[in-house]
C-alpha cells in the first residue's frame, strides 16, 4: 500500500477507490409496464404527430388530440426501443410531425396525457406494433 505523507492526499485516493468500486456494480433502472402505466385504463386516442424521439431505452411519440370541447392536448406516448422498431418496420422517418395516427395503449398512473403504446396506425392503413414490455396486457381494443 502507498504511503502517503500528508492526510489530506488519502482522501482523493479512497474517492477513486470507492468509485472504481462501485462503477463496477450492474445498474438497473429499467422499469416495468405495471410501474408507470395503468392495465385497468385503455386508450385509443387519435391525433397529428408534433415530435418522435427515437432513444433508448423506450422511445416517445408526442401528437396534438383535439378534445371535445375543441380544445387541444398534446399527449407523449412510450414506444419501445429503436432497434425494436426499426425490426417491426417502424422508423422516425414513418411519423414526421403533421402525420395522422391513431394510437392504441394504456393511461399513464400519474394522470397526465401519458401513456404507453401497443400499437400505432397511420391514415394509410399501417399498423405498428410499438410496445415491447414483457408485463403488457393484450392490446386493448
């Protein structure tokens, strides 16, 4: 073990330590459906596409809906992640903002317009499947 002379060059040397240590321990942080979203409260909701983002670990669609009274919520949609998409054909370049979808999914908990996604359909006719959790019940209808 290194000496060192002086206290005060011991502490910088058992931080790194200490962060060496615990950068090795594996980080979970990805959650389950059951944790955020809502099994008992499906939607379908229908709207215009203002901004997709494609990240990981889950991807967001954002669409303006128009409520019954005339008024406008953008709501955020989870998606699963890119490659996942991209493997079921979906792709960012598939909902630019402006485009027409009809999204199928669950409430989020919080009871904001969030949810999470089954699947998406655009004016086309194209369907998507867009969730992947393993904890989703079956697609609402």
């Amino acid at each position: 073990m290194p000496h060192f002379p002086h206290r005060a060059c011991r502490l910088p040397a058992l931080a790194l330590v200490a962060l060496l240590a615990g950068s090795s321990l594996p980080v979970h942080a990805h959650h389950a459906f059951a944790a955020e979203f809502d099994a008992d409260q499906p939607l379908e909701l229908k709207g215009t596409v203002t901004k997709a983002k494609w990240v990981n670990p889950h991807s967001w669609l954002y669409f303006d809906v128009k409520n019954p009274d005339g008024t406008v919520t953008n709501w955020g949609v989870e998606f699963g992640a890119p490659f996942t998409l991209a493997q079921k054909g979906l792709t960012k370049a598939e909902l630019p903002p402006g485009t027409e979808v009809r999204v199928k999914g669950y409430k989020a908990k919080n009871g904001g317009p969030f949810g999470y996604s089954v699947s998406v359909a655009l004016a086309d006719g194209r369907s998507f499947q867009t969730g992947g959790a393993q904890d989703v019940p079956t697609a609402p209808r």
